[in-house]
C-alpha cells in the first residue's frame, strides 16, 4: 500500500488489518483489536469518558498535522479522566474517513494516536471504521478510579484555583487563521505575517491548540489527597463558561479578580504584536484543558506543594459565593457582571472554538 | 423548546441540560451523566465495544424514524457484548448533528435510545455532543464478562452454526429503497410498490433493517457452557463476509450447505414477489445481527438445549476444514469457491450495505 493510496482504493478490510497489525498489545489487555469486543482488566470502578473531534468543526486538515491530530484526539480524553482524578487505561477509536483521505493521514493519524497513548501508559483496545463526509475522530477512553473528583462538592468561599496558563490555545487558534502553521514533528513550519522575533511566541501557541498538554499526573495524584479539592473540571470550554457550569452544579456564584488570571506569556506576546490584548483569550479562550479546582482557602498552601512536586503552576483567580449560578469581574471593590462566552458548537455557524471573544 | 426548534437554535449547553434531565440514574453508576467522565461500578474484566451510524452510510433520515434509530444504535453494540459472550452494562452516546436538525428528532432518537437501554438493563452515563455536517450516532458500551468467547478457538472439522433467520435486514434495505416504510412504532406505514397482501413480509424485513433483535440473552447464556462453542462472532457485514473473517481468525477454510440456509421466510416471500429469490441475500446481506458460531460436531445438541431455552433456533449451515481462508458452496459432492460480498464502507461509494447481490 502506497502511502498516498486513498482509503476507498484500499478497502475496509485491508484498512482494518494494517491498523490493527500497527497497535501492540499493552498491560490488562486480554483481547485487543480485532474481537466483537475488546476485553480489559478493570478494577471495582471504571472512568469512561468520549469526546470527538469533527473536520471542519473542531479542527481543519490542512491546519492539523495528522500526528498531532492524533496526540490531541487522545489527550482531550486524558484530561477529562484526570480531571476525576483517574488513570487512563484503555482507548477505542472510532474513525470516519472521507473515500479520498490517503492512507499517510491514516497513519499520521495513527502515530499520534500510539505515540501518545505510549507517553500516557494507555491501551488501543478496538474500533470501528466508517466512511463519512468529514473527517472524525471519536474516542472513549476508560481509566481507574478510586477517590474521585467531581463537578459537585464545591462551597462558598472555595477559592477558585487554574492550573498552568491561559490563552495560548485560542492565541493559537487565531494564529492559524492568519496562516501560521506547525509541521508534523509540532515545529514551526510557517510564521504567517508575523516577523522572524515573533517566533518564539507562536511556536507554544500553536502547539497549546495543536498539541495539548493537560496535567495528567497532578490530576490522578489529588485522588491521594482528601478533601484538599472540593471540585473541579478541565477547562476546554474556556474560563468563564466553564467556571459558570461549576457555578451551575453547585448552585453557587463566582467572581474572578482579572488581575490574577494567569495569561499565557507567549499569548500576550502574540496579542501585542497584532494590537491586542490576551485577556480575553485567558477568560474565553476554549481548549487550554487545565484543570479548573475549587479549593478551600485553608487547603491551598497544601495543594501547591502537590503541584510543586509535578511542576504544575496553580493559580488562584477568584472566589465562589453564595448566590445564583452567575459570574462577576471584582475591580477593587466593585463588582462587574461577566457574560461568559463560552463556545457552542451549535450557535456559532461555521466558525470554530470561541477564539475571538473581543470586548 | 418546542418540538421543532433546530437544535443551532437551542444551543449546546441548553440541548445538554435537556438530554441529561431525559437520562434516568442506572444500577452501578457511580457518576453518570455531567461529569468530566463517568464513573460505574465493573468486575475484574470489562467488555468495550464501539459502533457508529453514519447518516448517507448506515442510514437515511427519511427512510429511519428517530426512535427506531437510537434502538438500532444501541442494539448494534448489544449484538457485540452477546457475541463475546458478556452482559451489557453501560453507554457512552456520541452525537454528530447538523445544526438545523429539530429537538424532535433528537428527542425521539433518545427514545429509543432510553427504551431499548431499559429492555436490556443497561445505563446510559456519558457521551458528547457536537455539530457535524450529517447525523452520527457512535456509541460506545461496556460490558461485564468471564468466559469470553472469542473469534479465535475453532478448528478444521467444527460446524457453521448460524442463529435465527437470514436475509430479512437486506430484504428490508431493499424495501426501504423502493419505497416501503415503518412509522416511529416499528409499524408499516407505506407499502411502496407491494400489493396489500406482501404487507405481512414487508412489516417483518423492515424491523429487521430497522431495529435488529440479536440473541442477546442466548450470547450472555454461553458463558455457562463450557467448550460447546468454540468461536463466534456476529453477522453484520453478511454470512459470506464474517464467514471468512472468522476463517482468517483461525487460519481454516469452511464450505457451506447451500440448502442448509435458513432464508428468513418474509424475505423469501418478499423477494420472490419481486421475482427474485431471497437465497444470495441470506448468504452475503448485512445486518442481520445473528451469531455466527463454530461448534464441535458432538455438542450441537447441547448447544441446541441452551438455544431452545432461550427460543433461539439454530441452523448447521457449513463446515470449517483444514486449508487457507477461502469459502466453497458444496453442491452434493462438488464444491464451488464463493467469493464473499461483504460490504465494504470505503470501496462502495453512494452505496449502503450490501444489499443488491446479484448472481
């Protein structure tokens, strides 16, 4: 088969074999790729999570390396169970493939999808092919628990915490549309119209969309803690809709102080160099996949010596309080109603992630 | 919301909220619906299995009421778990829908999608929605399971056993082709070209294709046998087509029976009104969601036993023998080679399963 042979030229059949003569067999696998079922070793408790990428919704192929495609298919599902506070174990793939698709995007794909699942100590356990218009990228994956961390649990007076930096992937995002593109081993391949000093800014901020990063291992070691997170969720929606979703499952308010918001250095290099300013990108940007806690204040100097010992940076950003679910902006003594912009991928025809949240 | 407010309309966060309040809390689900992941109860051995409808591949909106739709999604993995021998217990639901699809049809798609869970005691706890050019319904389910029956264990001198009948899915395809239709209770509500006395054939074919009922407390019941089975798997590309998929599992050939094929009687009736003869769509149709097992001679009794229980019938259709992967059809002493037609996604374009083999 030549790399450049489409999908429909090969066959569902032979498509099927070579991909499953690609994924090895890994720890807790009793049948793999192949069976009606695949069949795994799991403990009293088991962690599922899905979440999909589609061409033209979530991603654009000619802005996604197929490896990185890959990486960030899986890694949107890793931070989900590490948000519960879990260990990814297992992942099915479920493919749709336009005919013309060659097979070096399969692949691409396919090494991403190994690659990462090899970083991360998770199984490829089945699949399932089909064509389709677009291209799509469905994944499950099933993880172990034990003490979880749920959505619930959060009261008024935690303080609202974020790990790592915010922004960098809807700076990304925007950078894509303006041209600047990644190559498939996640380097800068082109600037677009930003000068040669821009460079370093751009390179993590595509890599932030292209190429998430959640803290995978801070997330399952806070299952060794007790009651030092209350709540918590990653941060895929962006700050604002997802804090509010928080808000909502606990019937609490929240207020964020915008000087604390930890923005993504290189996002606010990027911002300035077209005129504009990464805050927004920080509060409404989707896709950073940190994590987003609620922490009682007296837990906090705890939760950052666990952090410390994984190198994750944790920010406090604000507060929760009694009230109805709603979100404000606190400057000094005043507070200002925030509307979050979160993204839906229903109201927003034809455009992607909430990248362009200005005012 | 009314009925037919489009989905783009409603929005993401409010059609999730929605969804969720439909979603009943099941046995062993420890954190369903609205977390990162959801958390369930499993056994040391946990049964994953993925399968996906593509609207224009797998289906037609206007040939597939909604509600029948959710059964089939569901039911097409449930055919998976049995056919590994394991116990359905929990689905992830992934969506894929166009902006301008109505609350109606997503509402009576998790009609079906609640009632046939509720048939089969499994629990719907997770899933995602997301906006996509034509409607997809992935599906992921979990399943416990001890004595596996897999696709690999049979050996030259087993026979081919089939359950149930064979053909009635792809006659259905057909009907739905020219015109035949079901209402959203499963009932006939358009005969197409057929005089009013095929409509008895007709109603049965069109459930086949529409809302399978495979085996599924039969599948779960050989977990209690040991060594009557050696192999199954189940019939969804068609008999010619998972026959030798179950030939490469094992390295065998097998020969079938032409006369030994239990042609599903409404699609014999059916297809000879037509003037045709339902023989090749029992052999190479799809969907019949069926078991295809490999039996040593000297159980097939016992096997018989279990089957009468459950009301299942079986049929000795062939033979696996020593030799490489191929298929003959025996006619007395002679065999022909038969080329299987299973259906193939990626190598068929603008076409569905293979329902149209002639000759």
């Amino acid at each position: 088969m030549e790399p450049q042979t489409p999908v429909g030229e090969i066959g569902e059949r032979a498509l099927l074999r070579h991909l499953r003569s690609r994924i090895p067999s890994g720890p807790g696998v009793v049948a793999g790729v192949g069976d009606d079922a695949a069949a795994v070793e799991t403990g009293p408790l088991t962690l599922v999570t899905t979440d999909c990428l589609v061409e033209g919704v979530h991603f654009r192929r000619e802005w996604s390396p197929p490896r990185l495609l890959g990486r960030k298919a899986l890694s949107i599902n890793l931070s989900d169970i590490a948000c519960m506070s879990g260990l990814a174990r297992y992942a099915t793939v479920s493919l749709g493939l336009p005919r013309d698709v060659p097979l070096a995007f399969v692949d691409g794909l396919y090494d991403g999808l190994l690659e990462r699942a090899a970083e991360t100590g998770v199984s490829l356990v089945g699949g399932n092919l089909s064509a389709s218009e677009a291209v799509i990228v469905d994944l499950t994956v099933l993880g172990q628990g034990d003490r979880l961390l749920r959505r619930s649990g959060a009261a008024a007076g935690d303080l609202v915490v974020v790990t790592g930096t915010l922004g960098a992937a809807a700076a990304g995002l925007r950078a894509l549309e303006k041209g600047a593109r990644l190559d498939g081993d996640g380097a800068l391949s082109d600037r677009g119209p930003w000068a040669a000093d821009a460079a370093d800014g751009l390179e993590p901020c595509l890599r932030a969309q292209l190429d998430p990063a959640p803290p995978l291992a801070f997330g399952r070691a806070l299952a060794e803690q007790e009651a030092v997170v209350h709540a918590a969720l990653d941060l895929s929606d962006g700050l604002s809709g997802d804090l509010l979703t928080l808000c909502e499952e606990n019937e609490l308010s929240a207020w964020i102080e915008p000087e604390w918001l930890p923005v993504d250095p290189a996002a606010a290099r990027l911002e300035k160099e077209a005129g504009g300013d990464a805050f927004s990108l920080a509060l409404h940007g989707g896709e950073d996949y940190q994590m987003l806690l609620a922490v009682p204040p007296e837990r906090v100097d705890t939760l950052r010596e666990v952090a410390g010992v994984w190198s994750v940076s944790l920010s406090v950003v604000g507060q929760l309080a009694d009230g109805p679910p709603g979100l404000s902006l606190r400057f000094g003594e005043a507070m200002r109603k925030l509307r979050p912009r979160s993204h839906d991928h229903f109201a927003v025809p034809e455009r992607r992630r909430d990248a362009a949240p200005e005012a």
